[in-house]
C-alpha cells in the first residue's frame, strides 16, 4: 500500500513543471531549426540579389548580353553569352550520352533483367552515382581526353566534348534510377496485359510501360540537365577557361560554374565589377535550375496517369 | 444433393442479344511478322544491357587507371608527409586532417539541424502552408548547384562573419550543402516508426517530447544513421564550394583550430590536376589521393549498408 | 482412327500429367483435361486451389514469375505448347486472356483496342477502324463508347474497363478466350453483362473461365472443373457438377460446406 502511494508521488513530482517545460520548449527549438533551411534559400537569394544588382548597375545590359567576355583586361568586357554558349554545349553533349544510356539502362533493368543482374547492376550504379565529381574530372582530363584525342587529332587539351561526355556519365545513374522508378510504377497488370496479347517484351516497354511512366521519365531528364548545368569540377578542370564566343567543341569553353570558379580561385577583389560579375552568373545559374526542378516537379505531377 | 445446384442454372433469356456482326475482315497470323518481331526484342535486349554493362566499364576503366597511376605513390611518406613541391616528397597527411577537421564541424551541425527539421517537419508541423512550404524549399534546395552555396558561404560566412576560408567557414558552408539529404533521410526514418510505439508510450501517460526522446528516436536511429553517412560522404567528395571560399593552393601547416586555414583531399586532387601540365607526376599524386578518398567513401559506404541491413525491417 | 482424329480436331487443349511447381511447391498435380472447341469450361475450387495458376499455364503467362517449373504436356491443337518450337507471343495471340482487374493501357479507348492489330503491322486507318468497331460491338461496348473513342479507356466505369479488355482481346480474332475471375472487381450489374457476352462469345471462340463464384459457373458453363488444393477433383458437364457430383469433395464444395 505504502509502496504505492510512494510510487505514485514519484510519477506526480516528475510529470510537474521542469517536464512540462521541455515539452512545451522543443516544439520552438524544432521550428528554430526548421527554418535554417528556409533562411538558407534566402540568404542565397539575398546574397546573389544584392551583388547582382551591384553588376548591373556597373554594366550595361547591352554589354551583359553581347559576345565578348575579358573581365580582366584593360578595358574589361562582360559578356555572358560565352558562358551561356559554353553551358549549353557541355549540357548538350552530357545529355546526348545520359539519356540514351540511362533510359536504355532503366528499360533493361526494370523490364529485361533477371533478379540476379539486378543485384549486381543496381549497387554498380549506385557507386557511380556516389563517386565525386573531382574524380570524373580527373578521368576526364588525364584519360578521355588524351583517348579523344588520338582518335580526332585537332582535339585541343581542354576542350568540350570530353567533359561532356564524362559528364554524362557521371548523370547516367541519375536518369536510370528515376526512370526506373517510374517505370516500376507502372502496375504489373497492365504489363500482363501486353504480354497476354502476344506482344514481345520490347513492345511491352515501348508500347505501355513507357508511355505509362512518360511524366517520371520526363521529369528525370528535366533534372539531369539542371544537374548538368550545375556541374562544376569536371567541367572546370576539362573544359578549361576559354572565354571565346565558339561553336567549336573541339577547343576549349568556359561554362558558367567554371567562370565562378576561376574568378574566386584567382584574387577577385571584393567590391570590383569583376566580384560582382561572380554573383550574377550565379544567380543566372541559380534561376536556371530553379526552373529546371521546379519543371520537373511540375511535369511528374501533372501528367501523373490516373490508373 | 439437396438440389443446390439446379435452380440458378437455368440459363436466362439474354435480353437485347445481339449476335456479333461477322468480321468483315479476317487477321491472318503472319508468323514470319512474329519471328522479326521476337527477333527485334532479343537484339534491344542486348543493347539494352550493353549500355547498361557499359556503365560497369566506365568504373571498371576508372578504377583500373587510378589504381595503376597510383601504384608506387601511394606509401607511408605519401600518407603521413607535409605538402611539398617535389612530387617525391608530397604527402597528403595535412589535406587527410583537412577533411577530418572539416566533418567535425559537419557532423554535429547537420546532426542537429538535419534531424531536428525532420523531427519539426514529421511530428510537430500542421499538414499545412508551413510545413508544405519548408518542403518545397528544401526540395529546391537539394537541386542548387554545389557552387551557388560556395558562393553563399563566401559572402556570409567568409566575408560577412568575417571567417575567411577557414575550417569553420567551410565546415558551415558545406552542412549547408548536404542539410537537405539529411533531412530527408531522417524523414523517412521518423516516418517508418510504426504509430503503435507512439500510441504505446501516450498511453502510459507519457507527454510528446518524451515520447519522441524515448521511443521515437531510438527507433529512427538506424535510418537516420545512414542517411547522415551517405550526406557526410558526400561532403568528403565536394570540391566547388570550398575553391569558390578560397581555399589556398599550397598550405605547409597543419590546422590547429576551427580558425585555421586548411586543405582537403578533393581540394588536393583538384590542385594537382590542374597543375599535370607543368609536372606530369602530379597526375600520379592526383590518382594516389583519389584512391585514399575513394577508400574512405568505400569505408563510409559500407558503414552505411551494413547498418542499414542489421536495422533493417523490425516490425 | 479415323473417327478419333476428328474426334481430336473438336479439342482445343488436351492437358495430360500437367505438374507445377513454385520454387519447391506443387501448385498443381497431375491434372488431365480437356477443352473442346466452342464450349465455355468454368474452372471453380477455393482460393488457392490452383484454378488461376492452371489458366495461366494455358498460355504460359505463368512462366513470368521465375520460380515456376512445369511438367506434363499441354497439346494444343495437337502441338506441345511447352516445346522449344512454340513461342510464347504467338501462342498468346491465338490464345487471348482476360485479367482479374481491368487493365486496359493508359490510351484512348480506340488505341486499346487496335493495339493487337497494330502489333500484328495492321496500319490501314480504315480497317484498323473497322476492327475497332466489330470488336467493341462483340464485346457489347460499341453503343456506350463511339461517340468517344478517342477519350482516355481510365475515364470508362470498371466494368465497361473490363468489357474493352475483352474488346481488346477480340480484336485480334483469337482461337480460345482465357478469362481469369472477369467479373471479381465488379458490381451485379456489371457483372451480368459479362456473363452475358460470354454467352455470346462462345458461338465463336473457345471459352475457359476461372471463377469464384459458383452461380456463374452453372449460369455460363458448358463443362466445370473442380480444383482442391492443386488437383482437378472433377471433370464434367456443368450440369452433372452441379446436379450429382461423383465426389463427396465436389459435393461438400458447392453446397457450401467448404471453401
């Protein structure tokens, strides 16, 4: 009886304030963290806003927009099409290897293998995806592209088709794991269904599960390319730092990331139009992919098939 | 047989019948058609697989020309020496503690960022506007370029906080970075905790913090663990931001505190690759660092699996 | 010998020794059975009798799970369906198969139904409209659909979904007709309609129809089945099964006092 009593008094001096407290307290603190993540966004949009108007206050919009880009010399030009030029090549030539590769690489891994290739490709995949792109950049520059290069002799040392290729090696994972996805979605009776009607399984995977899952594969390509906008080492180190409005990927282009990191890696004086310059590709670079997954998320929601 | 059966079988008259107009037409089974057809198939297969396989190669490749421009660099010297400019003396023991330095700030930092929004996001926010919006935002936060929060970390912390490209800057910069694979990592985590345990310790008269301290979390332990390993190997692997701070290119001493400069492995590999023109060994001391990296990623990797396979599935 | 060829020409499946394994289950034993061209056969059992295992096998779309061994031979029309000279997608497009669930693709109603046809490199907008039109009218669709045939087939109600399935299935003129439970995931009236176009059907095709319910196997059938637990029980007319079965577990069944 006494044990009781004493047990009880126990539980009610401990349910009292200092528990009370905590309880009341963490949600606050949980929130507090919560909005880090919300404060991050701002502050990149903060920081990029601020210098980026700093910039074009400095530089007229017909500069911004014109062909010659020498941030350096002695009568500094900023022209952003270079680097725009530049990141569509780069992207492009990624995108003509990931897509193919990684649709093909979806198909056959989620309509053609066994369960055994499955549990060796799948991990296989996974690596690649988690290998840093510093990695693919040395690949790149020190294998693919002296390989390249006996292959077309007028290849330069930096130039852009080897870091797009590399690159959309390192975004083949990527699309091939999302589309996998969306296809898998797909349910299976509708696989059955093909199949019941005599179709071989590529029509199965051309004719109905693809068409079924269009909206994830489609989405998976949207972030492929902001992925390969975005990329930065490979490019960096492969691609080189020429500033030259080209079409020829055989030589050397700078791609928007490569140019901020050339500019903070060189001395990019605090409060030159050079330093602000930074702030506005990135903001450029920031919108682009914005859109990008924004489009993405869009397109899977949107044309979602209601089976 | 009590006469179960006989009642319901009487057929009934089908009402509004009609008898299915004959084909006009008649599909002649083309069995050549069907042999191109499964014909077509296999060979899709084929090169279906093959750019699938294609993908193994690329890494066997990989690993097979890093391995052996590395054989002979990689030694004792390599890994516990000073930074030097004479390829034969460099050694990457400062860019090692680089990154060692570097993931004690990451570590905690994440830990109590990542898992706490999560905690915010699962248990405490309303299914409403807030919660959908620090969604989306960390979504879209996932998706920026590596760069842009080089960037962010060189205005705020480095310039505006005044941190330099010190450790503290980076450290700052990269949980950032890799804040949203650990939020989502411990959502999921929190989300798999089934709603009985929770609904067990209310029922014991206990109050929400306590539960989530003392049955929730123990329980989401094991996915937020490995989801914080794959975040933090993916931090180990990043370049861009760190060169946008300003990290410098040669460093001779060792840091001593979160206030000192500092080199990692990826900064390294990156230093020397650029400088192979000038001396092609450097292209070997880049393959020597990569593979230490590699193996690290390997080590934190398969932390993360082995983890996720013990925890695995309990309910 | 004469007389037992065309006795043979009038069957369409001749199922002798058939064993199936899952992995190191036996799924089926030893099953004979015969099915005779122009009759609906209804397979009937409890579940997990191997009733839908056994209409799988018929045209090898049981062979999609991988742990699946078969024993035994399956003559159609005379031919060994597991020989190594059968291919699957030929024997599935005279063999056509109606699913438990709906599943028509996610195309317009039209696209589903030309979808076999089109496969089998019939381009002619013309007659792949005709095709269209014969065979939503045999499967009793064409009224409810033809003034939307371009519409998505996931906007029709489950049991028209189900009926352009078989629309589908029809189009392609196949030789038997599987249908695996039909009319599980629909409501009476729905379900009646079925019933009734298989009646229809079975001037024309070779019928064989897994079903859990025991009424619709008398109301439909020419011949049934009994399975338990992976055996054929009894083979017979409907209305012997139905009327006076030879076995007590046939009896016990469809008087209810199992399953």
């Amino acid at each position: 009886m006494e044990k009781d009593i004493r047990v009880r008094q126990i539980i009610q001096k401990n349910i009292s304030e200092k528990s009370r407290f905590a309880d009341r307290i963490m949600p606050v603190f949980f929130f507090l963290m919560a909005s880090v993540s919300v404060l991050t966004t701002f502050g990149i949009v903060a920081t990029l806003t601020t210098d980026a108007v700093k910039f074009f206050q400095a530089v007229p919009l017909r500069e911004v927009f014109s062909t010659r880009l020498s941030p350096l010399s002695a009568t500094p030009s900023f022209g952003i099409l270079p680097l725009i030029n530049g990141t569509i090549f780069t992207s492009l030539i990624a995108m003509v290897v990931a897509v193919p590769m990684g649709l093909a690489a979806a198909i056959y891994l989620s309509q053609f293998a066994t369960e055994k290739m499955r549990k060796v490709l799948k991990p296989v995949m996974e690596v690649l995806a988690g290998i840093p792109t510093i990695v693919y950049g040395f690949f790149a520059y020190s294998f693919v592209t002296p390989l390249l290069m006996r292959l077309l002799p007028g290849l330069g040392a930096k130039n852009v088709i080897s870091p797009g290729i590399v690159m959309g090696i390192m975004i083949i994972p990527l699309v091939a794991s999302l589309s996998e996805d969306a296809m898998n979605a797909v349910p299976n009776i509708m696989r059955e269904g093909a199949l019941g009607l005599g179709s071989t399984k590529l029509e199965v995977a051309l004719k109905v599960v693809i068409p079924a899952a269009i909206s994830g594969i489609m989405s998976s390509i949207v972030l492929a390319i902001s992925r390969a906008i975005g990329e930065t080492m490979i490019v960096t180190i492969a691609s080189g730092s020429s500033k030259n409005f080209s079409f020829d990927i055989t030589q050397s282009m700078q791609t928007m990331t490569g140019y901020i990191v050339e500019f903070t890696s060189g001395d990019a004086a605090s409060g030159t139009t050079g330093y602000y310059s930074l702030y506005a590709v990135g903001l450029l670079l920031f919108a682009f992919t914005l859109l990008m997954n924004q489009m993405a998320h869009h397109i899977s929601r949107k044309y979602r098939e209601e089976y | 047989m009590n006469g179960t059966g006989t009642e319901f079988m009487k057929k009934k008259t089908l009402e509004g019948a009609r008898i299915p107009k004959a084909a006009s037409y008649k599909i002649e089974i083309d069995r050549d058609r069907i042999t191109r057809r499964i014909r077509k198939s296999n060979w899709s297969q084929h090169l279906f697989s093959l750019s699938t396989v294609f993908a193994l190669l690329v890494l066997g490749i990989l690993l097979y020309r890093i391995g052996i421009q590395s054989v002979g660099w990689i030694n004792w010297n390599f890994l516990t020496g000073k930074l030097s400019i004479f390829p034969e003396k460099a050694g990457i023991y400062g860019a090692i503690l680089g990154s060692v330095w570097l993931m004690l700030i990451v570590v905690p930092v994440t830990l109590v960022l990542g898992v706490a929004t999560a905690i915010y996001l699962e248990e405490y926010a309303n299914k409403g506007r807030v919660q959908a919006f620090i969604k989306i935002n960390i979504s879209n936060l996932a998706s920026v370029p590596s760069v842009i929060f080089g960037l962010l970390g060189l205005s705020v912390f480095g310039r505006m906080l005044n941190l330099g490209s010190s450790i503290l800057a980076g450290g700052l910069t990269m949980s950032l970075l890799v804040l949203p694979i650990v939020v989502v990592a411990s959502q999921e985590a929190l989300k798999a905790v089934p709603g009985f345990l929770r609904e067990a310790s209310y029922a014991m008269g206990a109050d929400k913090w306590t539960t989530i301290r003392k049955v929730v979390l123990p329980v989401a332990l094991p996915g937020i663990l490995t989801g914080s390993i794959l975040a933090l190997s993916r931090a180990i692997g990043e370049t861009a931001p760190l060169v946008v701070l300003g990290i410098p290119t040669l460093i001779l001493k060792f840091p001593q505190s979160v206030m000192d400069d500092f080199t990692v492995l990826p900064i390294q590999i990156y230093y020397w690759t650029l400088d192979t023109v000038l001396t092609p060994e450097y292209a070997n001391l880049a393959a020597a660092t990569i593979l230490v990296l590699l193996f690290v990623l390997f080590v934190m990797n398969s932390a993360a699996i082995i983890i996720r396979n013990k925890f695995q599935k309990r309910f | 010998m004469t007389n037992a060829v065309n006795e043979n020409e009038k069957l369409v499946y001749e199922v002798k020794g058939l064993n199936l394994w899952y992995g190191n289950d036996q799924a089926l034993k030893d099953v004979h059975l015969d099915i005779k061209k122009n009759e609906v056969t209804a397979i009937i059992g409890p579940s997990g009798c191997g009733k839908s295992t056994f209409i799988k096998t018929l045209n090898r779309m049981i062979e999609n799970i991988p742990v699946v061994r078969t024993s035994g031979e399956i003559l159609y029309h005379g031919e060994n369906i597991f020989d190594k000279s059968i291919r699957v997608e030929e024997l599935r497009t005279r063999v056509g198969m109606v699913f438990q669930k709906p599943n028509p693709f996610p195309k317009s109603i039209f696209e589903n139904v030309v979808y076999g046809p089109k496969i089998h490199g019939i381009r002619d907008k013309k007659l792949l409209m005709e095709i269209a039109e014969t065979s939503l009218r045999s499967a009793a669709l064409w009224d409810e659909v033809k003034d939307r045939l371009n519409d998505n087939a996931y906007g029709l109600s489950g049991g028209q979904q189900q009926r352009l399935c078989i629309a589908r299935c029809l189009a392609v003129q196949p030789d038997v007709i599987l249908m695996d439970e039909p009319t599980s995931a629909l409501d009476p009236i729905a379900t009646y309609k079925i019933e009734e176009l298989v009646d229809q059907l079975k001037a024309e095709y070779t019928i064989s129809i897994v079903t859990h319910s025991m009424q619709q196997a008398a109301r439909i059938s020419d011949r049934t089945a009994f399975f338990l637990m992976g055996e054929l029980i009894e083979f017979d007319t409907t209305e012997t099964i139905f009327s006076n079965p030879r076995d007590q577990r046939t009896e016990d069944y469809i008087t209810g006092r199992f399953g």
